[in-house]
C-alpha cells in the first residue's frame, strides 16, 4: 500500500488552543494532499465541572449550563476549522464527546471506531476548565494510537 492510500481519514483533535489550530491547519493540508476524510473532534472533559456542581445544591443546572457553554465555544472553533477545510474544497465532519475520565482513552476510542489513519494534535493545550489537549494529552495520544499520530507545535 502506498503512503497516499493510508491517508483515507485524517482526525485533528482540538481544544482551541494555538496549537490545536496549527494542527488544525496541518490536517486540512494533509487532507487535501492525500483526498482524506477530516474528522474534527473535541473532547468535552467534564470530570472537573461534575466535581465541583456535585457540591452545590444546583448541581445539575450548574453542570448543564456549564457544558452547553463549553460545547457552544467547541461548535465555534470547529466551525472555523470547517470553512478553512470547505475553502480547500474538503468535506469535513465535527464530533464533540462528552468525558468524564481519560481525554486520552477517548481520542484513541473514537479514532479506533471510525477506522481513523493518522490523528493530528498539537503539542500543548488550554488550562482550567479548558484543559483538553495537554502535553501529557499528546504524550498518550502518542503511546497507545493503533495508527501513526503528527504531533504540530
């Protein structure tokens, strides 16, 4: 096979950081140079929210209102990235996933379920409530992907 057929679907995982974005851009290339399919994933991590709402007497509402903020601000990166990819003339789809325990675990999970050929991150991620695509993110992204993984600074 060659390297051209191994490419039949590119997943950049974002979390709308710099660096995301720059993998972002990488994907689109990559996806255009061999005519992937881009599949554009966040992972909502919401360990954080659920600990902190458990605690109040508001919880579900709290983490509610919280996740639909959090997923309102995903559905705009991803968006961007889509009108990028568009422009390019590619096709691309958006997936948010909504995780309480292994960013990692998720990335590889959904990437191993849609037969994916190369995943894209970037180095670092966002902190806080935002972290999603930490160095230790990559790192494991890295270490246990079944297909190659492009790691963008």
């Amino acid at each position: 096979m060659s390297l051209s057929d191994s490419y039949r679907t590119i997943l950049v995982a974002i979390d709308g950081s710099k660096t995301s974005f720059f993998a972002a851009d990488y994907a689109i290339d990559l996806a255009q140079k061999y005519k992937a399919q881009l599949i554009i994933l966040h992972v909502l991590y919401l360990r954080t929210l659920k600990q902190i709402s458990s605690s109040f007497i508001t919880a579900p509402t709290f983490g509610l209102e919280e996740t639909q903020k959090l997923k309102a601000r995903a559905r705009k990166w991803m968006e961007k990235i889509e009108k990028k990819a568009k422009t390019r003339g590619l096709v691309s789809r958006t997936e948010i996933i909504e995780q309480t325990t292994s960013i990692v675990g998720a990335i590889i999970e959904f990437a191993e379920g849609k037969n994916v050929d190369l995943i894209v991150v970037g180095t670092r991620g966002k902190t806080g409530f935002s972290r999603f695509l930490l160095g230790s993110v990559a790192q494991g992204v890295v270490v246990y992907a079944h297909c190659p993984v492009l790691v963008v600074k």
